[in-house]
C-alpha cells in the first residue's frame, strides 16, 4: 500500500494523522491543515489520519 500524502496550500506536505488537527466544532469528521489550519479533502484527510510514521 502507498503513502498518502497531501501539499496543503499554505506549502505544508501532510503526510501523518500528527499533521492533521480535528476540528472540535464540526459534527461530522473534519480535519484541519495542523500548521495553518485550512480544510484537508475528506477522503484524503481519512487516509492520513491511518498513517502513522514508523
């Protein structure tokens, strides 16, 4: 299986779930670009969010 990762717009590669935040205040799973902030696409979001640097 291949490594995920994203290039948030802010210039921050996303590549682990220690990247993403989880945004408290949606009802539903929503991650957050950890340095600026910005929403991660949910699909990608999930597969990071399984990633753990090993």
């Amino acid at each position: 299986m291949s490594r995920t990762t994203y290039q948030c717009q802010c210039g921050a590669t996303l590549r682990y779930r220690q990247d993403l935040t989880l945004d408290p205040s949606a009802t539903s799973r929503s991650w957050t670009c950890g340095d600026c902030g910005l929403p991660v696409p949910g699909v990608v979001a999930e597969q990071l969010s399984h990633q753990h640097p090993s």
